[in-house]
C-alpha cells in the first residue's frame, strides 16, 4: 500500500537521485521527481508503469520556484540531491557555477520547503565535507566521524580549482542547511553525505534537519534508461573508474584523489533509512543527525587494475601499467561508519570489488551507445 504523503526528490534523474526515486517506490511511497529541460520526459518514460510517481520541471535549483513541486498539503518530506559535479566547468566557472547552484540551490530548496510547511528535508550532500576541501586530509590517517568538519569560507574559495570548490560549497552549503534548521526548530533536517570522485568527485549528503549521510566517492550501475549524454563527461563519478580502461596502453596509474567509495544503491538505502526515522528532539546535536556511510575498504587503483586483469583478461590491453606504481603520499584517513550503522542499521554493503566490476560493466555498456 502507497503513502498517503509525497516525496519530493529533487535532481531525481541523476546519478543518486534516480536510485533514491526507485527505492522510495519499491518501498511503496508516492514520488514526485524535479528535473529540467529533456530529462522531465525521460523520467516521466522511465517510471511511466508506476501510477504513484510524478515529475516537474524546475529549469534552475538556485533561483527556480517550487512553489508548484511542493503545492498541496500531501508533500512532507524533501530529498534534495539536485547538484552539478565538477570538472564540467573552468576554473574561471567554477566559483560562480558551482558555488551558486550548490549553496544557493540547496537554501532556496530548504527555505521553499519551509514555507509550505514541509518538515523533514533530506539533503544529499559530501564526505568531503568532513575534511579538508583539497583533499589532502585522506593521506593524513585522520579518523573522520559525524563530527568531523572541513574549514573553507567563500572568499577561499576564489581562483581555487573545480574540484576544491565543488567540496567547499557542499561543506558551506550543509553548514548553511544546518544553521537554518537551527533557526527553525519546526524544520527536521537530516543529512546524507556521500563523497564521489569524478574529477570529479562527487559528494552527497544528507540532509533531514534531523539527519545526514556522507558517503565517498559514489560508483555503480546507473538507473536503466536515464543514461544520456556521451563522452567521459556525461559518466558522473563513474568517470573515475572510466580512468582504468581509457587512454593509451601502457600508461601510468591515475592520480588517486579519495580511495574510499559507497556503491550508490547503499547510498539510496540510507537515504530511505533516514527518511524513516523519527524525528529527533530540537536539543539533539547535529553530530546525531549526520551519517557517513562507506563501503568496506578502500579502492586503490593498484588492487583494482589486479582484480581487472584476473576477472576481465579481455581488458589487459586497455589497463594502465602496474610498473613504478607511485606509493600512497601518506597513511590513509579512516572513515567511521559506526554511527550509521548504530541508527540506520548500515552494516552491509556492496563490496569494492563488486563495486568495481559492476561499474566496469556499466561503463562498457554506455562505451557501446557512443559508437
């Protein structure tokens, strides 16, 4: 049986997005999806068989008007995952690119889901956010937990490059998210952070101003039938892993950014899991609230290649060179997946080598519409 109430999934064909529509209607809730320009029609074609889904456009997250996605009394919670990724602008774009749609999307998300009396709001956001913006804090054997934060302020993020300042504004953007739900104690914020590489990276995280999820870097196989677009630029954080099998034979290893991942069906499943939740009482810290979720090891570009040449020999000649393999530049961060798996019950997930393999299959699938 349906939910009487609707859930508004903000970005809903994207890469996490679209997994979160299909697992809340598998879960039996009523979904209404925003997207803009051809993706309205091909959300509305993928999920065309299930009556309980809908979609709106809205042309533009930072300035658009949700008054219609959010209009009538049966819309209670918002999951906003709507956010661009970087290494699809320059340098010279990315501060007002990104920096705009990410901090700026997510507060007119949150301030017109509070007006229309909305009180959950979860909200996909980074595991960057627990560190450092550049980066560099994954090589430091740093311990990050719910309470860790990076440190960045929007003047720092002036002529820094893509990657820096798509995680600065996902970390300004949560702590904006959470200052306002601390103004409006009504407003039940939690926050899903989920970090993804693409050169990308891509983070997510939660936000119900109640909870939140921070997973790495996100892989796996997209929704069947939202895949457009061609090129190593239309594959998401996928593109990371695209690194492995593109490029000329006999070429060095890709840099390694963030070694840790999440497979986006875990991700989806903490964002149903923390939608579920009650809410929590107004004195509760935002530490309660926010989830880092993480799959199990890390993928180190070394590991991956070996598994690759054993599981798929009809790659080798597509492979990177183990030879003079450079050594990690430090000691690797630990990512405490303890909370999350206390509250929401995240004890099991996808395993980096499947991670890995899926999400090459995937890739060789796309590579065969491009041709």
């Amino acid at each position: 049986m349906s939910s009487p109430n609707v859930v508004l999934v903000t970005g809903a064909s994207g890469f996490i997005g679209s997994h979160v529509t299909f697992q809340l209607l598998q879960a039996g809730y009523r979904v209404r999806g925003t997207a803009r320009g051809p993706k309205v029609d091909l959300l509305r074609r993928r999920f065309s068989s299930n009556k309980e889904f809908e979609v709106v456009e809205i042309s533009d997250i930072a300035s658009g008007d949700f008054k219609a996605a959010l209009q009538g009394h049966s819309v209670n919670t918002v999951v906003h995952t709507a956010s661009p990724l970087a290494g699809r602008q320059s340098t010279e774009d990315a501060l007002h690119y990104l920096g705009q749609s990410i901090i700026e999307g997510t507060m007119n998300v949150i301030r017109h889901a509070h007006k229309a009396g909305v009180v959950k709001v979860i909200l996909t956001s980074s595991w960057a956010t627990t560190i450092d913006p550049s980066l560099v804090d994954t090589f430091t054997g740093v311990t990050t937990t719910e309470k860790s934060w990076g440190k960045t302020s929007r003047e720092d993020l002036k002529e820094r490059d893509p990657l820096y300042v798509y995680c600065g504004a996902k970390l300004l953007a949560e702590q904006a998210a959470w200052d306002f739900a601390a103004k409006h104690r009504d407003l039940d914020l939690a926050t899903s952070e989920n970090e993804q590489p693409l050169v990308f990276f891509l983070q997510f995280l939660l936000l119900i101003l109640a909870h939140a999820v921070n997973p790495p870097f996100v892989y796996g196989r997209p929704v069947e039938g939202l895949v457009t677009g061609k090129g190593v630029m239309s594959l998401g954080t996928n593109a990371l892993i695209y690194q492995l099998i593109a490029g000329e034979p006999g070429r060095p290893l890709p840099p390694q950014l963030t070694p840790f991942y999440c497979h986006v069906r875990d991700v989806a499943r903490a964002h149903v899991l923390a939608l579920k939740l009650p809410k929590l009482p107004a004195s509760a810290d935002v530490q309660e609230k926010r989830f880092i979720v993480a799959g199990p090891g890390p993928i180190l570009w070394p590991d991956a290649v070996k598994v690759l040449l054993g599981k798929c020999p009809a790659l080798k000649d597509r492979l990177p060179t183990l030879d003079n393999a450079p050594p990690l530049p430090g000691p690797l961060a630990k990512v405490d997946t303890t909370h999350a798996a206390e509250v929401l019950g995240m004890k099991d997930y996808v395993s980096w080598e499947d991670t890995l393999l899926e999400t090459i299959d995937a890739l060789l699938e796309v590579e065969e519409t491009w041709k």
